[in-house]
C-alpha cells in the first residue's frame, strides 16, 4: 500500500520505526566511515573489498490524508490512509565507504478509509527497490528500479487497484519515470493524469 500510495502518490506520512534485529551478520565490524551513514537498525560488517550493512525493520504510518478526492458537495471527501510496513534493507560500500547500492525488500498492508463515514477498505503490497548510484556515495546520482505487486480487492467489485510490473526512476525524488512495463495505476494516475483509476476506490469507500 505504501509503495503506490506515498511514494507515487507523493504523500509522507508521520512514522514510529520498530527497530528488529538483524540476521546473519556476523563478521569483521566496520572500522572506518561509510557516506552516507546507515541508519541506525542496520548492522554492517566487512564483505570482500567493501562492506555490507543489513537490517529489518516495521514502519507504522499515522493516518494520513492521500489527497486523493472522491465525491462532490456536502459528501466529498479525501481518501485517508493507515499502513504497516515490513522493510528489509541492505546497503553495498565499495573499498572506500561509499554507498554504490541499496535493495529494501519492503511488503505492507494498509487501509483506506473515508472519513465522512468511517468506511474502509484494506490492501497489500510486495516490492523489491533497488537503487544504484553512478557516483559512489552520492546520492543524487541515484536511479532505482521497483519491481512487486499492489492490489487492493474488495468483494463484490474485485480488483479495483493493481501494480504489477517493473518501474524505473531516474531521480532521488522519483520523479523522473524513466521505464515501466507491467500495470501501474499510482502511474496512470499522477503521471497520466487518468484520475478515473481511483473510481473504484471512491465507490468502494462510499461516494
């Protein structure tokens, strides 16, 4: 839920991190700087020339307003929006301590909800982030692909949300689309300006 409804979306939610322990990390600790810095849940060890830091974390997001309207006049309201997310992450160094690649494994369930009626509608997400930087430790030199799944299912109306595919990001902001395959409608919505894929979503919550 998270993937497609933040982070395509555009929207950032207040976030309490649960910190869980790392597995199979065991080696050499890290002696020098890495750029930039892990964050803190992640534990980092040497791995070859480079080092290797990897930890796994739960992100509760706040409820939080999508901005993403439904209905009109006195019933019009703003979709809102609950997740839990699973994130695993790792981070690559070269010899140097810079950051050249990171790959979260992130999966999340979520809710939808209309705040006029207190009506919701839940979903799920998969997806693997993999970003590359072309300068060593820069991170504005980084492109990321995402490859997973998003769909939101409600009985009687089936599918009314779907991510399936593969997208390519040119940009830090993940603004820059650069490639897509498969089907997005986070994508159809904020870069095509097709706002119907959300008719759905607004039915199913009421308007």
């Amino acid at each position: 839920m998270r993937a497609a409804l933040i982070v395509l979306v555009g929207i950032c939610g207040v976030v309490v991190t649960l910190v869980l322990a790392p597995a199979g990390m065991a080696g050499q600790p890290v002696t020098q700087p890495l750029n930039p810095a892990p964050p803190s849940f992640e534990t980092c060890k040497t791995l070859g020339d480079g080092f290797i830091c990897e930890g796994t974390r739960e992100v509760v997001d706040d409820l939080f307003d999508t901005g993403m309207p439904c209905g009109s006049g006195a019933g019009a309201f703003d979709v809102f929006a609950q997740d839990v997310e699973t994130i695993h992450a790792i981070r690559y160094y070269d010899a140097n301590g810079d950051l050249v690649k990171r790959v979260g494994h992130d999966s999340s369930v979520g809710t939808l909800s209309n705040p006029l009626t207190g009506a919701t509608i839940s979903g799920y997400s998969n997806n693997v982030n993999t970003d590359v930087l072309a300068v060593p430790g820069d991170l504005s030199s980084l492109s990321e692909t995402t490859t997973g799944n998003q769909n939101i299912t409600v009985p009687g109306m089936g599918n009314i949300w779907k991510e399936a595919g593969r997208l390519v990001f040119g940009d830090f902001e993940l603004t820059d689309l650069e490639f897509e395959s498969g089907h997005h409608a986070a994508i159809d919505y904020n870069y095509n300006g097709d706002t119907s894929v959300a008719d759905g979503i607004c039915t199913a919550l009421g308007a």
